[in-house]
C-alpha cells in the first residue's frame, strides 16, 4: 500500500525531469532506474533548490556590467532612460528583488522602526499604529511595537531592547511614570532620529505630533455649560503628563467663560489613566459622595471616559438624567452605547501616518537638521445623547 503512493510522486518528478533534460538523459534507462531506486525521487526533490535571481544574472542578460545594475535599479542620475528601461524590464523578466539583507548591510540600515505606547489596546493608540504601520510600509520599512503599562521601567528596558536591534529610528509616546528623561536624552544625543507623538517631551528638540487639546476639551466643556450643566467635575489622567495639564486648562477656560469658577474638590486624577478599572470606580465614588455632587462630568483620557460611563452605570445613575458626560475617546462603538457617548475624537489615523513620515524625513535626510515641526491636529466634538440637554434647564 505504501508503494502506490511513492511510485505516483516518481511519475510525476520523471515526467518533469523529462521535460527538461530529456537530450541528456536515456527515456528507458530513466524510467527503470526510477522504477527500482525507491528513494530516487526525494534525491530529485532535494536537488530542485529556488535560486533568487540576482544583479549579476541582469548584468550577464544584457551583456552590462553589475554597477551600471545597480545604478540603473537605484534611478541614478548618471544612467540613461533608455538603459534603466531595459534594466528594470529585465528585472521584472527574471523577477528580481532587491536583497534586504545586502541592503541593510551595505546601508547600515535594518529598514525597521520602534513604536512604543503605554498600551496597544486603548482605541487611540491602536489607530495611530495602523498610521503608522501603513505609512511605513508604503516606503519599505517594517514596525516593532512595545507596550510600556504607563511604567518607567518598561520603558527603559523597551528602548534598550529597540536600539539593541539597531532600529533606524523611534516613535514614542511616553508613560505616565516617566519624569527622568535621562534614557531618552541619551538615544538621542547618540544620533538615533526620534520622533514624539501625544504625549511628547519638550526638552528634547525634534519633531512632534500632537492635538489641540485645549481646543478639544474647552468645547466639550462648553457644550455641557450649553446645555445647561453648572457644577462640571474633571477626571483626568496623570498629573506629570503635559496632555493633561493642557486640557485641564481647556476646561477651565470654558468654565471661567461663562463666569464660573474651578473647585478643585471637582479635579480628580487617574494616574493609569484608566488602564486600572478600579481608578474610574474610585473617583467617581469620590465625586457622587461630595455634599454638591456635580451634575455632569468631562473626561481627559480614552479609557477613562468609557470607564467613568461604565461606573455611573453600575451605581445606577441614569446619563444624562441624573449626571451627564463627555470627554477624550477614540472608541469604535461610542455610538453603540446606551446612552451614545458624546466624545472628542482625535484624527488618530491621519496622525501615525504623519508622525511615521517625519520620522523617515529624519532617518533618510543627508544633513543634520536644526529646524523641527510641531505638527498640531484639530479635535473633533461628537455630539450624542449622554450630554444632552438639562432636564430642569430646558423647562426653564
């Protein structure tokens, strides 16, 4: 039974063989041999290796030689049209492609980037990857992802692991831990390009990609006081993060525009900025204990925003009857809550794409630039049911 199978594999093999050398091989001699030899047909197997073309096989094809090849595949000035039409006519025959591996060595580039954020399942950061990811990979580079946990730690052991692998450059955006700056200075001063997006650190001079967070958090503010809701609470991320200092200043803007004051029993902070589920329970036991129990809430940070809805829920306070919310998210089914969440979107996408294109501005320029860009989003309002207007207020 097991020689059936073994004999219809050599028929196969010999008809191909056949095919191609069939002047340098005897038919009848073949066909016994391979009728005999049980093993004959692995050893053709083996035999049978892919060989990639290469440069010298184009060069041999047109008679040239291998570094007008490569001149002509690399478009330099010095070749003529109609030799790089006939180079790369020829590649496309033999199907060439460029070695990575030549490439990386003869460069010095391994053709990959690092990308580190605090978490890849918060909805933001997720999209900013797929940017990121589709930008760089638009221009032949591969991306390598480390989550940091909003730890200092982490971060500093992911940027060891990232230069170890002789990235050609970095996009990060920093934890929440992160105060000591020492690891980041030092990448940079040893020359590997560095670009910050969201949470960027202004100390050290390159590009950065970031929202207009006051913007984006004066107008959720504002529509909440719109709609009739005085005694506005904030919960927001990290203190030690600039993002949060900036839209906390947002809030107070509105809240100061329509003659109110801040209180800062209103203030709280979720250090994780909602990575812990446990934070948004906490402070939104916190403000329904106070004596003045606010009647709406905004929200800085992405998870924290579906976090909060999710604990007025479990304590049974009905949005927007009881206490409205808006605030920072990026979620995919905001408006498949119930209520559907009034959100400020981040243009998540557009900004990887953005901060991965001058990271290889960077990374492929021939001088040192002195001159950055600080590249700054507009937020977009989603307006939905759970700010909806004040139920007292829109009697009145």
């Amino acid at each position: 039974m097991q020689t059936f199978p073994r004999f219809f594999l050599l028929s196969k093999l010999l008809f191909f063989e056949l095919s191609l050398f069939q002047k340098r091989e005897d038919f009848t001699y073949f066909i016994t041999v391979s009728l005999f030899t049980p093993y004959l047909g692995d050893q053709i197997l083996a035999n049978m290796k892919f060989e990639a073309a290469t440069i010298k096989d184009i060069a041999k094809t047109l008679n040239i030689s291998t570094s007008t090849v490569s001149r002509a595949l690399n478009d330099h000035y010095a070749i003529s049209p109609e030799t790089k039409k006939l180079v790369l006519a020829c590649a496309e025959k033999l199907n060439y492609h460029p070695n990575p591996a030549a490439l990386s060595l003869r460069e010095r580039k391994t053709l990959s980037i690092g990308v580190v954020v605090c978490e890849i399942a918060n909805s933001f950061f997720s999209q900013i990857i797929n940017g990121i990811e589709s930008l760089a990979s638009e221009k032949g580079y591969n991306v390598i992802i480390s989550q940091t946990h909003e730890s200092y730690v982490r971060e500093v052991a992911d940027l060891d692991f990232l230069s170890s692998r002789s990235i050609d450059g970095l996009l990060i955006s920093i934890s929440a831990e992160t105060k000591n700056l020492d690891h980041l200075k030092e990448l940079h001063k040893m020359g590997l390009p560095i670009v910050f997006f969201d949470r960027i650190v202004p100390d050290i001079k390159t590009h950065s990609v970031v929202l207009d967070n006051f913007k984006g958090a004066y107008d959720a503010t504002k529509l909440l006081l719109q709609n009739g809701y005085t005694k506005i609470a904030a919960v927001a991320g990290s203190k030690f993060l600039p993002i949060t200092n900036e839209r906390l200043a947002g809030y107070v803007e509105a809240l100061r525009c329509h003659n109110l004051q801040p209180d800062n029993d209103y203030i709280k902070y979720c250090f994780y900025g909602g990575m812990k589920i446990s934070e948004a329970e906490d402070v939104i036991n916190e403000l329904l204990n106070l004596p003045h129990r606010p009647d709406a809430i905004f929200v800085t940070m992405d998870k924290l925003t579906t976090g909060c809805l999710t604990s007025l829920y479990n304590r049974g306070i009905i949005v927007p009857d009881d206490l409205a919310i808006a605030g920072f998210s990026n979620s995919d089914i905001a408006h498949l809550l119930r209520p559907s969440l009034t959100t400020v979107r981040q243009p998540a996408l557009e900004m990887g794409r953005v901060a991965a294109e001058l990271l290889l501005q960077l990374i492929t320029s021939k001088r040192q630039l002195t001159e950055f860009q600080k590249r700054v989003f507009a937020p977009e309002l989603i307006i939905r049911d759970s700010s909806g207007v004040k139920k007292a207020y829109e009697i009145q």
